[in-house]
C-alpha cells in the first residue's frame, strides 16, 4: 500500500529524461550570464582597461 503512494511525481514521458543536479544548473545559468554580457559590453569593458 505505502509503494503506491511513493508513485514518481514525474510524468509518464518525462521519467526516462535525466535532469542535471539544481546547482549545475545555476552555475551554468551564472557562466552563460556573465559571457553574454563579456559579449554585449565588450567595448564598455575594455574602454575602462585603457
């Protein structure tokens, strides 16, 4: 009775999909942040080296 309860909340498509660990996932959420803005204010940036 107790293993019918502790059924996988996942759906049925989704429960062969493997989802990476959450702080993976933050960190590559910062990583891909902080290269789009290297990108974006390449030129502010590189004006303040000067």
């Amino acid at each position: 009775m107790t293993e019918d309860n502790n059924e996988e909340l996942r759906p049925r498509k989704m429960r062969g999909v493997a989802f990476p660990k959450a702080k993976y996932g933050a960190i590559i959420a910062v990583i891909v942040i902080i290269v789009v803005n290297l990108i974006y204010y390449k030129e502010t940036i590189f004006s303040f080296l000067k």
